[in-house]
C-alpha cells in the first residue's frame, strides 16, 4: 500500500492543479446554489432540496443542475 505524501511533498504544479480544480469546484457550487435559491420552484425539474444535496457531489452535482436541473423559460 503506498504512503499518503505531505502537500509538502507534492510538486508545484500538481499544488497548483489541485487549488485550481478546488477553486473551480467552489465556484460551481456557488453558481449552482445561488440560481437554485433564486429560481422559483416551478422551474426546477425535481425537489430543490434534493439538488441541494446533489451540489455538494464533486462537479458532477452542479455541473448536473446546471444542465439537467433548471427548466429554460421560453422567452
């Protein structure tokens, strides 16, 4: 079984990747959330609750909501 390494221990650039994935992942959460809490019920296919839950699953929680989540107005 391996050893876990240090963030000491890790090079810069797989430092970097990992801040600029986290940094991503808490801006599409945010995104995620602040439309969920502004959209209206009726315009959300399922329970907002429920895709409150979701968002908080690696990119895949809101990058779902983003896509699947929101009925589109027709405008």
């Amino acid at each position: 079984m391996a050893q876990k390494k240090r963030w000491n221990e890790i090079s810069v650039v797989s430092r970097w990747r990992i801040v600029v994935l986290g940094i991503v992942q808490l801006a599409l959460q945010f995104v995620a959330l602040r439309d969920l809490v502004k959209r209206p019920a009726k315009d959300v296919r399922g329970s907002k609750v429920g895709w409150a839950a979701a968002s908080f699953i690696n990119f895949l929680g809101p990058a779902a909501y983003l896509t699947c989540g929101r009925i589109r107005s027709k405008k």
